[in-house]
C-alpha cells in the first residue's frame, strides 16, 4: 500500500528503524496474535481509531480494509457503531474522513 500521508513517508526516512521495529510489532499482533480473522480485525482497527478521533489512522485502515475486502456498507456499519458509545459528533468525525475518501476513489 502506498502511503496516504506524506508525513508518514518522512517519518520512515528520518527513522527507518524504528519504523522497521514499529511494522514487525504491528504484523506480529495482526498476523500472529490471536484467532480473529482479517476482516475482523479491519473493522476492529478502524472502530478503534474512530473512537479515538485518529483520522489519519482511521484513513490508512480504512484503506487497509478495502484492500482485505472489507465492504463499504460494512465499514459503515463500523463506524455507526461509534455512536451510542462516543457520540454523534464523534461518528460524524469519521463518517466524514470515509466520505472524503469514498470521493477520491
């Protein structure tokens, strides 16, 4: 996957070990971790950062999850599942970085 965020790019070049350390922690926990499958794990990954209010991580595992196959009306359903614990606000948050990038497609 190609990087969203040019921030992103320069963090890997000013820290390539620490960005090489960082993706082996993120695969060995995605990967090898446990028994959810992927697209579970996706629609996990982007409900986490929704809640959260990271939008430029919620952007980067929205893409993941397209990749892995992961529907938009299941992202959906994702994100509308912020609602009763975070609020409105909070799903409009995200609910407007998915339709940014539902554009852009």
């Amino acid at each position: 996957m190609k990087d969203l965020h040019k921030i992103f790019t320069e963090f890997k070049k000013d820290f390539p070990e620490v960005y090489a350390n960082n993706e082996a922690l993120g695969k060995e926990i995605h990967e090898n971790s446990g028994p959810l499958p992927d697209k579970s794990r996706c629609l996990i990954k982007i409900g986490i950062s929704g809640a959260s209010r990271h939008l430029i991580a919620l952007e980067t595992h929205i893409m993941k999850a397209r990749e892995a196959g992961v529907t938009d009306k299941e992202i959906k359903h994702a994100l509308l599942m912020l609602i009763p614990t975070t609020g409105f606000s909070t799903f409009m948050e995200a609910y407007t970085v998915f339709k940014k990038m539902d554009k852009s497609k």
